[in-house]
C-alpha cells in the first residue's frame, strides 16, 4: 500500500442547521487485483460510505 491513499472515505452527517457535513472516516488505496483496500477509523451509524479523491488539504495532512 503507498502511503498516499487513492480516495478519502466519508459519511454526510445531518448537522442541527438542516445541512450535510461530511465528516472523514479513513482512507482507501487501490490494491493489485484492481479493487479498493479501506482503512476505517470510525464506522459510520448510518452504514454509508462516501469516497472522494484527496484534496490537497488532505494530501498535506497525510504527510504529517
């Protein structure tokens, strides 16, 4: 797995002001056979998963 991953997992998250918020679950990296290797840090309560490719925000929090 490189250390920089393919797509950020995510759930939305309905806020008390009516609005989705995303908040990050983990990561995923793309493996050999051509699927998706997921690392969760939390699971999402609604059971779904949103994935998104790395902002560069995020790109610079990984490398921390």
């Amino acid at each position: 797995m490189s250390k920089q991953p393919d797509l950020i997992a995510y759930t939305a998250v309905e806020r008390g002001d009516g609005e989705s918020h995303f908040v990050r679950l983990g990561a995923a990296w793309r493996n050999r056979k051509d699927g998706y290797n997921v690392r969760l840090d939390a699971t999402p309560v609604n059971g779904e998963l949103v994935l998104f490719p790395p902002r560069e925000r995020d790109e610079r929090r990984e490398e921390e």
